[in-house]
C-alpha cells in the first residue's frame, strides 16, 4: 500500500513537472497561432488561388446571350446603373425600386436573369451550389461581379426605410436562439476570442476589425470543398450547423442576415475571391 502511494505521488509530481507553466501555455498558444498563419499565409497566393477561374467563367458567363430573350446580363442594373460593376457589390445588399424589394448580389442576378434574359431560374437555382461535375452560374458571377469591388471598402445601405427594415430583422435574427441546439449566429459569433478548432470565428456582435476581415474575404475558394463559395452558401450551412430547417436560396432571411453582417464590417476593405480551409 505505501509502495503504491509513493509510485502515484512520483508519477502526479511527474505530471506537474511536464505541465507548462502559464507562460509556457501563452508560448504554446502564440506557437499554434503563428502556425495557424503560416498556413493562411500559404494558400492565400492570389497566382494559386482557383477562385478567380470562377471570376474568369462569370466574366463570360455575364456577356452571353442566353434565355428566351437572347440577352447578356450588361444592362443588369446592381445599384450602380445598367452594366456597370464597379462598387456595385461593395453596396449591396440595397434597396431596388423596380423590384420593390432588398436584394443582396444573387438575388438581383437571379432578377435579371428572368426579367432580362428569360432564364429558366429554377434550372438556375437547382445548380446555386457547384459540386463535382456541376458548375453553379450563380457562384461564378458573383465571383465575377464581386472581384469588380475587390480593393473598395463595403458601404452598407441603410437609408431606406426598407433597407432598415431587413437590417433590424437580420439583427433579431442574429441573436434570436432556436432549434434543438438552441443555438443562435450569436452562440459562435457574439465574442471575442472564440475559435474552433484551428479557425478563429469572428465577432459579429458589435462592428469592428474581426468583422470586416471575414466579410470582405467573401466569397471565398474552399480548399476543403475544391469549390468557390458564396455567402448565400456560408449562410446556408450556419443554419445546417445549428440543426435549424434548410433556408431556401435567396430568401428574405439570408437578404437580412448579410446586409446585418455587412452593416457590421462597414467601411472594410473588400478583397475577394479570398481562399479559406
């Protein structure tokens, strides 16, 4: 008995030595991060970067005829005027008269397809997230269309009384727990500091640097997905992660979380297509 009181006080004596030490646990932690953005660092390569094959086939995909209308999307109008890109993404989500409606990028491409072009959209929406053989027009024209921004800094429109509208309800909706996780935006993005795993989540909370960084790095080529992803896609498997019902595309809900979380990183510079994990 007192042989193995004394192995157990060696071998917890043991432990305790090889434990690290405060300073050493704040060592270990700046190790990992500095890891962490060597990786980063080594993937965000814009001459490696296969999103911007996307912004290539958006770019032709946005001056082909198509649809019953024989019609190019160039006289779509984003915000900025008929056929003109530029900042056009750094200010949506926006207000649209003649559709008497808030649209964030997609759903206005969405839009002109159908009113411009005569595009079959559910053909469209059918294809709204690429996969293995199966390229997503959506994605690539806003890849397309949001690399016309990329170097601006975002603009939220919040003038509208309905512009207004759709950003109160994208906050409720931020904070407001549900599901059977009980679970909100705001259980992995409502404070500083969270992480998980190796990517640090970014605080939605409140405006400031995290949240700028994160939504001016959308959209986004997906290593771990081989594929370029949108924020109608990021948004989409928030609600899957929380176990909540799939959101449809381009629904009031999505239009009201982004031009939420655009709001929060007003004023961040817009560099995109990024490359994440």
């Amino acid at each position: 008995m007192k042989q193995h009181v004394m192995r157990t006080a060696a071998a917890l004596a043991l432990a305790v030595a090889l434990m690290p030490s405060g300073a050493g646990r704040a060592q270990e932690a700046g190790s990992s991060e500095a890891e962490i953005q060597r990786y980063r660092d080594m993937i965000s390569d814009p001459m490696s970067n296969p999103g911007f094959l996307a912004v290539d086939r958006g770019e032709v995909l946005w001056s082909t005829k198509r649809g019953t209308k024989d019609a190019s999307l160039e006289t779509c109008d984003l915000g900025e005027g008929p056929g003109k890109l530029e900042g056009a993404f750094a200010r949506l989500p926006r207000y649209f008269a003649d559709a008497d409606k808030v649209m964030d990028l997609e759903v206005r491409l969405l839009w002109c397809m159908d009113k411009i072009q005569g595009l079959d959209t559910k053909e469209v929406v059918a294809r709204r997230f690429s996969r293995p053989g199966v390229a997503s027009d959506l994605e690539d024209l806003t890849a397309y269309v949001a690399n016309k921004s990329s170097g601006m800094k975002y603009e939220a429109q919040l003038k509208h009384p309905r512009e207004k509208e759709m950003f109160e309800a994208g906050e409720a909706m931020f904070f407001r727990r549900s599901g059977v996780m009980d679970f909100s935006c705001a259980t992995c993005h409502g404070e500083t500091g969270l992480r998980i795993r190796t990517t640090n989540l970014p605080d939605f909370a409140k405006p400031g640097k995290t949240a700028q960084e994160s939504m001016g790095s959308w959209p986004t080529y997906r290593v771990s997905q081989t594929a370029l992803r949108t924020m109608q896609n990021r948004l989409w498997d928030c609600f899957r992660q929380q176990r909540l019902p799939s959101v449809d595309y381009g629904s009031d809900i999505v239009t009201a979380l982004s031009l939420y979380l655009v709001a929060r990183a007003d004023g961040g510079e817009i560099l995109v297509p990024s490359i994440k994990r």
